[in-house]
C-alpha cells in the first residue's frame, strides 16, 4: 500500500503541479486539503481540478468560525499589530490551517504533509512550526526547497509538466499580483510593488474596497456593542464573529478603510514589501481600542501595549502553538472581564472617527475630570505627590550642584 501525504492545496497553478510531482518524485497517495479561512468564491471548481490533476481526494474543510473565534479575536483583544501596520491576517490563518492539516493526515493515516509556501517567504515556518509542534512524527515536504528534485522555476515550466502528464488546465503563463486571501484580509505582493520607489496601482489591485478619494461623500455611522471584549452586535443586529467581520468588510470597503502600503521585516531576514486590504478588521480593532480606553486601567493597559505587540511578532514568527503564545493569550483574556459596553463612530473616506463610547464599567469620572472642582478631588493633594514624584529629579539636581559648586 503507498503511503499517503496530505496537500495543503489552494486549486492555483503551483499546487496543482504539486499533485502530479508529488506522485511521480515520492509514488505518494496525494490527498488534497484545502482549508476555507473566508476566502470565498477563491473555492469553486477544486473538486473537478484535483481529481484531474491526480488526487485521490480531496477535503474542503471550512474552519471560518473557529478562525474568527480561536485566532483572530485574541489578537485583536491584544492589539496585535505586527510593526504598528499589519494586522496579521495570514499569520494568524497558519496554525489555523496546519491545526486542520494535521487532524486530516491522522484521519487518513498519512505519513507527511505537503506545503507549496517559497523557501524565501514566512509560511514555511509557520506551516512547518505549526506541524512539528502538533505532530512531530509527520514528515514535511516543502518542494520549493528541494532543489535537487523541483527544477520548476516558472509558470511556463509548471504549464509545461502539467500538460506533459496529460493535464490541461485553466492557467496561463501571465503573471499577476500574488495573493493570500481570507476573511480577515487580503494581501498582494509582486509586480510594481516589488519596487519600493513605484506607487501602488491601485486601480488593478484592490479587491475588496475603494480608495478614501473614490468612497462616498457622505459618512455613515456605526454603533457595535461588545461582551468582555468579544463584538455583539453592529447596529442594533446580533451576530457571531465571523457574520460581524463581514459586515464590516462590506461596510469597511465602501468607505476607503484599512489599505496599508509597508516594507516589513521577514523572519527569513529580508524586507519584503505589500499591500494589505482589512476594511473589517481594521474597523473592528479600532472600535474594540476604542471601548478598551474608557474601561481598562492605565498599569495594565501599559503591560497589556508591550504584551501585545510581543503576542504580534509570536504570531508573526509562526510561534503560536508555544507555551509563550499560551501564556501572552491568557494575560490577554484577563483583561477583557470588564471590555464591554457600546461604541459609535463614523466612517468617511478612509477615517474611523470616534462618536461616543459608553460602558457599565467605565473608570471615566466626570466629577474627577471636570474642569471644575468635584467632590472626589482636593487640587491641594497635588502638591505633596509632585513633591514626591519628582523627588528622585531633585535629589539628583541638588548632588550636580553640590558637585559642581566644589
């Protein structure tokens, strides 16, 4: 009997070869997995592809709910934002993924799993982090660093061996934007971004929203509520997580929100620069900070700010299934007992601008705030605590001046 390997297969060009290759390189049994994060219509026609490429089968495993509820909410409760800009969307996708991957291998009894991600890229460690963690006896195959045994450098040779074993598909040789697209984002890479001098095209590229100059003119309000840190409801309609981020996007889309043009750092140790579309998501962090701001305390949400951009660069470096990631996750559950309330904004070509935020445990006291004097507050304790504060500065500068007076 051959052993079996399980494919994390997309329906494009690069994993589609992989089916045949993998077959004639190994003599595996190829079982297609793809796994349905939100990508949508990204999904029709895989069946009908696989087979003819020479799979033995293949899962559509859809893991929307539990992307949205398991990998996407703690980071946007910590705030997580790789280098102040991504927000993360494949790199939360990954363990995400590799988790599915790794039950479906043990459901067929396969001895490896497959991944296409490029020996340049940062998925081949997430991918491969994910499954060692998961499931350290599984072999990982990753052709594209294989150099002795893929010699496929190009679309056109990858064309060429599909049709050379008798496989005709719907791919030509043109190249596009590359992409990676889920319910949370989607990004793009290649063509004239590669170049850091050149401006985005963004008449060809943007696929899920307007430009701020091309949304509409007037602004449209949004109110959400939200339950220890998880969304309920976007005006007034209760949703689960994965319905809210698609209004969101919808919504997000329309006005201009959440295009990101940055050169971020790889783990692999280059720069490598991207457009990233998050309407939704990019609504949603900012509506959950806003209501974050009015309940959370000044010391922790200092902790929590450090903490979260740590949890960032974790996710970011494929380290989520690792006892650091754990433990940053469930500081930042304990902050989000008390996350809950109703925020209200508005959107306007590109904006999220704030219109009121109210919670039943705010620590914003109007009598403490006020300009005018309030019961709670004796503007004569000032004094004693900046003579205290600011001891520390004063024994130095007395100890200079006696120095320097000798």
């Amino acid at each position: 009997m051959k052993e079996k390997v399980v494919l994390a297969y997309s329906g494009g060009l690069d994993t589609t070869t992989l089916i045949p290759w993998l077959k004639e390189t190994f003599d595996y049994e190829v079982i297609c997995c793809c796994i349905d994060c939100g990508q949508g219509e990204e999904l029709d026609g895989l069946d009908e592809r696989a087979k003819l490429a020479g799979a033995s089968k293949l899962y559509i495993e859809d893991i929307t709910d539990d992307f949205c509820d398991n990998y996407i909410m703690p980071c946007v409760q910590a705030n997580a934002v790789y280098e102040n800009a991504y927000l993360l969307g494949t790199s939360m996708a990954r363990p995400a993924i590799s988790k599915r991957l790794v039950e479906v291998a043990r459901k067929e009894g396969a001895t490896a799993i497959c991944h296409g991600a490029t020996g340049k890229g940062n998925d081949q460690i997430r991918f491969e982090l994910s499954i060692m963690a998961l499931a350290p006896d599984l072999k990982i195959i990753a052709p594209w660093r294989m150099t002795d045994l893929w010699t496929l450098q190009s679309r056109d040779d990858e064309i060429a061996y599909c049709k050379a074993h008798g496989i005709d598909l719907p791919f030509d040789a043109s190249h596009s934007y590359s992409r990676d697209r889920n319910l949370w984002h989607i990004s793009h890479e290649g063509l004239e971004l590669e170049d850091p001098s050149c401006e985005p095209n963004y008449a060809d590229l943007l696929v899920l929203g307007n430009t701020p100059e091309n949304a509409p003119d007037e602004d449209e309000y949004v109110t959400m509520t939200f339950e220890e840190g998880v969304p309920k409801t976007i005006n007034g309609e209760a949703m689960k997580v994965s319905d809210i981020i698609r209004k969101l996007n919808e919504l997000g889309g329309k006005h201009g929100i959440g295009i990101v043009d940055i050169v971020e750092n790889r783990v692999v140790g280059m720069k490598s620069r991207g457009v990233y579309e998050t309407p939704g998501g990019t609504i949603l962090m900012e509506a959950h900070k806003q209501l974050e701001e009015l309940v959370i305390d000044r010391a922790t949400m200092e902790v929590k700010k450090d903490l979260g951009n740590k949890l960032a660069q974790v996710v970011y470096e494929g380290k989520w299934f690792t006892p650091l990631c754990e433990a940053l996750r469930a500081f930042v559950k304990s902050t989000q007992k008390y996350v809950t309330g109703e925020v209200k904004f508005r959107l306007y070509k590109g904006n999220i601008i704030k219109a009121g935020t109210t919670s039943p445990y705010s620590l914003y006291n109007e009598s403490l705030a006020s300009f005018t004097t309030g019961d709670m507050y004796d503007h004569h304790d000032a004094s004693g605590f900046i003579t205290l504060f600011g001891l520390p500065l004063k024994v130095r500068a007395m100890k200079n001046l006696e120095v320097n007076n000798k």
